[in-house]
C-alpha cells in the first residue's frame, strides 16, 4: 500500500521506505523471528512453543532490522 501511493504522489523516499520495510520484513522472517501463524507453517507443531515471538517481540525486531537498514548497518 506504501509503494502505491508512493507511486500515486511521485514520491520516491516513500517508494525507498516501502522497499526497505518490505526487505526488512522477509530478512527478519527468513532469520527465523516470527510470528506464532508463520512458525505454526514453519516449524512442527511440537517445536513452534520455542520457535516463535509475540506480536509486540515481532513488531520490536522489526523496528531494530528497519533502523538498522536506513542506517546502512
């Protein structure tokens, strides 16, 4: 949606951010930190109790991989 209207409005950093904040989201999900709905796909059942971050965590890792990638960390 942040891309579109980014698109929509002729703004470019917009368009940058929504690149970057999509990236971030798959690196994070691929890193292994996740959500309990990606970990059931992910993991077996019996693994997903230690495999997988509230949405509060999630949303956390999410904002320290975001900052780090504008940052060029």
């Amino acid at each position: 949606g942040l891309a579109h209207r980014g698109k929509l409005d002729n703004n470019d950093e917009l368009i940058k951010f929504a690149s970057s904040l999509e990236k971030v989201c798959v690196e994070t999900v691929e890193s292994g930190k996740m959500t309990k709905d990606l970990a059931l796909l992910v993991f077996r059942d019996d693994m997903v109790s230690s495999n997988y971050l509230t949405t509060e965590q999630f949303f956390k890792e999410l904002k320290n991989n975001l900052e780090k990638k504008i940052k060029g960390v």
